[in-house]
C-alpha cells in the first residue's frame, strides 16, 4: 500500500509529537510515591527523577522540597542505597535525551534517530523501576505515562519503516 508523500509526513508527525507531550508529561509528573510514619505523624514523598517532596503530618505540617544537585546529592532522602542519587540522575538524563531525539526525529527522518527515543524511553522505563525496587513505594502517573509515549514512537518507526519498504 502506497501513502501520499504528505499524508505520509503527517501521520509520522503526528505520533511523534504526542510521544514527545506524553513523555513531558511523565517528567512534570511524579513516577514514585512513598506514605510511611514516624514519631512525628505520617508522611509522604512523592519522586521524580529531577526533584522530591516530603510532607509530614504533625501538629505544625511542614513541607521539605528537594530539587537537581541538592536532591541527587542527599543519601538521607532518596534512600539507603548509594546507587540511588545515580540512577536519578541517569533517569533524568535518559529523559531530555528522549525529548531531544523525540523533537530531532519530526525533522530527521532516519531510522537511528527514531528508533533512539524507543530505546531511551525502555532505558527510562528500567530505571524507574530500578529505582522503585529500591523505595518500596507505589509507581504514580508519571511511570504509567512511559507506555503510551514508548507506543508512539513506535508507531512512528513502524510507520517510517513501511514508506521505506514501499519506496
């Protein structure tokens, strides 16, 4: 089946830019959350891979924010694992380089660059759940997001390799 030259470069445009809003979207919101107790009253932290909230219930709630250097640098807060702070940070990075790729493949068209956002994203995907294992807390929206974004640009190469097939 042969597409339209322009039907074509719209239906590859499409997907990749929805992965891409999906994927941001994953980053602003949380991927981890943790609710626990201690003597002062219950608490809740709540992850990214670029910044934590901890918010404790007491008779005077307080809110501590930890975000980029102060957050990947703090062992106290991301856990008892030394790994921790670094598989934040190559989440994090894993993260911009998918958006990168994402947004350099609706102008790049070739098969490195849209196959390189898949790869991050299952590269993304592995890391958060490294980095729950080592939490023992629930996965938020944020992880959940990863999948359909990972199936966007996967419909985007499939969609590319099947023009490529045709020509």
């Amino acid at each position: 089946m042969i597409i339209p030259k322009k039907l074509h470069a719209f239906l590859l445009v499409i997907p990749i830019v929805l992965g891409c809003l999906v994927f941001l979207y994953s980053i602003i919101l949380p991927f981890y959350g943790l609710v626990g107790s201690t003597i002062d009253g219950p608490y809740w932290r709540t992850y990214w891979s670029f910044k934590a909230d901890y918010f404790v219930v007491t008779t005077r709630p307080f809110l501590n924010h930890y975000s980029f250097f102060g957050y990947w640098n703090d062992n106290n807060f991301v856990g008892s694992s030394s790994a921790m702070p670094y598989i934040l940070l190559a989440m994090f990075t894993a993260q911009v380089l998918v958006l990168i790729f994402g947004i350099a493949s609706v102008y790049l068209r070739r098969r490195a660059i849209l196959a390189a956002p898949i790869c991050m994203c299952l590269a993304v995907l592995a890391l958060m759940s490294v980095s729950g294992e080592l939490l023992y807390g629930t996965y938020q929206l944020g992880y959940y997001l990863v999948y359909p974004s990972i199936a966007m640009f996967l419909l985007a190469f499939i969609l590319n390799e099947l023009q490529r097939r045709d020509k």
